[in-house]
C-alpha cells in the first residue's frame, strides 16, 4: 500500500520525538509549526532516566546528540543552604541504570530534528483545524493548503487550540498560584556540581549544570497570575539575593544578560484529565494532553514517552491493513489511550501536590515541612522515585 502519512502539529521535543519515532518505523511526516523558526535560546530541561529510556527505544543518544552534563547529586536546600534530601547520581545509576542529564532545550529540539528528512519541517506554518474522521483527516494549515493525513499527532502545546476544539466541555487549565522565572547563565568558574532545588517560603530556586560551564536556572514565587515587573533580574535579586551560596554569584550572571533572556511564564496545570488521549485519527500528547506542573521535572519526559508509545503502537508506515480490511489506526490509537491516561494522570496529579508542598507560606507549615523531608533516609526518597524513573514500558 502507499506510504502512510501523519501530519504533527508542533515542533516541541514531543512533536519531533513523535515524528522522529513515525519516520523511523517508515512514516511519511510532516511537521507544522507556528513559530517562523527553531528556537536558538531558551531554557533547560533534565532527561530522567525514564526519558532516556524512551529515546533510546528509537535510536537517540541524548547525551551524545545533545551534549547531557551529569550532575554529581540531586536535591532539596532551604534558604540557609541546608541540604533537606541530597541523592548521588552515581546512587541513582545503579538504582536505575542510567545516570539523569540535563540538557539545553534548543540543542535537544535542534538535534531531534536533524534526525528527519529537511522536508519533513515546517516553520511558520500553524494547523487551525482537522476535520474528519473516517479513512483520512483533512488538516487545515493558517495561510496555507490543507494536507490530507492517516494520522495527526496534537502536540500544539499547553494552550493547545486542537484540544479546546475537539474537548470544548472539557474545564481547561488550572493557576497554581505560582509564576517562574527561567535562563541560562555562563559561570564556568563556579563549578557547581549538584542539581538542587532550594525551598524558602512561598518561593523556590532551582540550578541545574549544563555542558560547558553553562547552568539553567530557575525561580518560582507565589502571586497573582499576570505579575509582572519592570525588570526580571531586579526582581530575582530581590527575591533571592540573601539565599545561600552560589544563589548571589548566580544572580550576578543573570544580572549580564538582557531583560528578554529571562523568560517568565505563569504555572498552569489541566484542571482534569482529558476523557481520553484521542478522537478520529488525532491523538494528543505533551502538554497539550496532560499539561503539568514542573515539579517533578516530568513534564518534557511524559511527551518523549508519549510519542515512543504512539509510534510503537501504530503499524509500520507500509503496512497493510488487518484481517477484514479494517485499519489498524483507530484501534493503534484507542490502545494509545489506555497506556499513557492513566501514568501521565498519576504524574500530574503528583506534580501538582508536590508543588503544593514546595510552594508553603506559612512559617510553621514550611518548617513542618522541612522537618518531614529531612526525616525520610535518603535511599527511601530515593526509591520513591521508582514509578516515575522505572515506569516506562512499552506495550505488548
């Protein structure tokens, strides 16, 4: 039969994963996205052993094709630089298999797409709709043709205009209360080795080494949605400047950079999980399936995940169709849903509470707090993490 053809909306680490996959089990894909180009700054993201796993399934090496630094530690500070809960990375390596990396978003998206046809790319091109779902999906393209397609993956982001048009009852996104700050600072000369998330009261600081010297920082503050300062670096100086060391030389860095280098964004979740991951020959992942709060660090390692397990699921791009001459893809899709609903449910459900506990105001509930963490052996908050790190199965 003729090569099948899967239209991704979105060129976000889960729509590139999702088309890298596709192509790689002989898809033809296209990729659409919105922004005019590749994104060349950006944030960071941690790959937890979980996500590795993933992209390994489909033949990516994410610490060679994107240069992964490989912290010494994780944990948990206070303000005072008190280590709370602290995890060797060489502990979670032999726990888990593989040590966590972390590694600037643009190069990850950059290297993902390298993998794929340069035809396959689509900048500049926004899908405002799909209709159908019989045999075939019309996509209709902002300012440009329709593409008629076997399967279409919705990986359009947290605001995902796919999802509010095909779930309109659905309730949306949910304000955590919290608003974040993100960047990326060059600091060779620090040479900080642990990824640490620090808890204050109501706010929180996150440094995460990079390759080259370089660390992705992040800040979290409970306020109203929609704050804004004039100046980000003044305001995480205020806010964090008294934290303990490297917090001040960090700050320094961030100082240097252009206002537009620190990205803010408000902290949403969705309010309830989707009724399901799919509907007609679509099927959702990401943010635009199960957005979450980044507490976890899962949010980008739940999309990798979803796009492996979709990938898997659907026939090879020149199979032919099952006994009777039925497609296989819509039953690929509704066998989609069943494996990922639930886990990635489970995760932003998780990520929600924990975010909850780290964003505590109150003196006595943050000291409470702190205590609780502290109390619980290092290797236990370890093996916590089992169903998060050693959850990624592919079905049979």
């Amino acid at each position: 039969m003729a090569e099948r053809h899967a239209v991704v909306a979105g060129a976000g680490i889960g729509g590139l994963a999702a088309a890298l996959a596709l192509h790689r089990r002989g898809w033809r894909v296209t990729v659409c996205e919105r922004a005019p180009e590749p994104p060349v700054t950006g944030a960071g993201i941690g790959l937890a052993p979980n996500a590795l796993r993933a992209l390994e399934a489909i033949g990516v090496d994410a610490a060679h094709a994107a240069g992964g630094a490989v912290p010494g530690a994780m944990g948990v500070r206070r303000p005072d630089g008190r280590w709370l809960t602290r995890a060797a990375t060489a502990d979670m390596a032999a726990r888990y298999g593989i040590p966590p990396i972390a590694v600037p978003r643009p190069v990850l998206t950059a290297a993902l797409a390298a993998a794929l046809p340069p035809e396959a790319l689509r900048y500049g091109t926004a899908v405002t709709g799909v209709d159908g779902t019989g045999s075939r999906a019309t996509v209709r393209t902002a300012g440009g043709a329709d593409l008629t397609a076997d399967l279409v993956v919705a990986a359009d982001g947290i605001h995902s205009p796919l999802r509010r048009a095909h779930f309109p009852a659905h309730p949306g996104l949910r304000y955590l209360g919290e608003t974040a700050w993100r960047t990326i600072v060059d600091a060779p000369d620090l040479r900080i080795p642990a990824m640490s998330e620090t808890w204050g009261r109501g706010e929180r600081f996150g440094i995460t080494p990079l390759a080259d010297g370089r660390y992705y920082l992040y800040a979290t503050a409970r306020v109203p949605a929609g704050t804004r300062s004039p100046d980000p670096r003044a305001e995480l100086r205020r806010r964090f400047g008294s934290w303990h060391d490297p917090v001040p030389a960090l700050l320094d860095r961030v100082a240097r950079l252009a206002p537009a280098d620190v990205l803010q964004n408000d902290l949403y979740d969705l309010a309830a999980p989707l009724p399901r991951l799919h509907h007609g020959r679509t099927a959702w992942l990401g943010d635009a399936a199960h957005a979450m709060a980044p507490n976890l660090g899962q949010g980008g390692c739940q999309a990798i995940e979803d796009a492996v397990v979709l990938a898997h699921l659907l026939p090879a791009g020149n199979a032919g169709y099952g006994e009777g001459g039925r497609d296989p893809v819509p039953a690929a899709l509704a066998a989609y849903t069943a494996a990922r609903r639930a886990r990635t449910d489970a995760v932003r459900v998780r990520a929600r509470r924990v975010g909850r506990l780290g964003a505590l105001r109150n003196p006595l509930a943050a000291a409470a707090r702190d205590l609780a963490v502290r109390a619980v052996p290092d290797r236990l908050a370890l093996r916590g993490m089992d169903d998060l790190f050693n959850g990624f199965r592919l079905p049979r």
